[in-house]
C-alpha cells in the first residue's frame, strides 16, 4: 500500500473510532480523536464524490445508449 493510501486508511480508521466514541456518548474523545484538522465539508465532498463515480460506474453502457 502507497503512502497516500496509508494515510487514507489512518484517517478512515480514526473517523470509526471518533464515531464509536461518541455513540457512547464520550463526545470530548471523540473531537480528541478527529483532531483540530478535521473537516467535515470535506468528508461529505469526498463521500459524495465516490459515490458519483460508483454510480457513473455502474451505468456505464456502450456510447449506442448516450
């Protein structure tokens, strides 16, 4: 695994654990665990934009159908 994938994966991971944390109801671990840099406009950007490319993705058809 590349560095940029590494550090994708260390943020989703943190991300999980913030997201354990404060469904216990522990709401300063959980803003410990995401850190000061967190930025949530950008997770939903992200999530948004893989789940266009998935669908683009997956109605993908020969150029007959466009």
């Amino acid at each position: 695994m590349n560095k940029k994938k590494q550090e994708v994966m260390k943020r989703g991971i943190q991300l999980g654990e913030a997201v354990y944390e404060y469904a216990k109801g522990d709401y300063k671990q959980a803003l410990e665990l995401l850190g000061s840099d967190f930025n949530a406009f950008n997770l939903v950007t992200r999530s948004l934009e893989h789940q266009m490319n998935r669908l683009m993705s997956s109605t993908k058809c020969g150029a007959s159908c466009c």
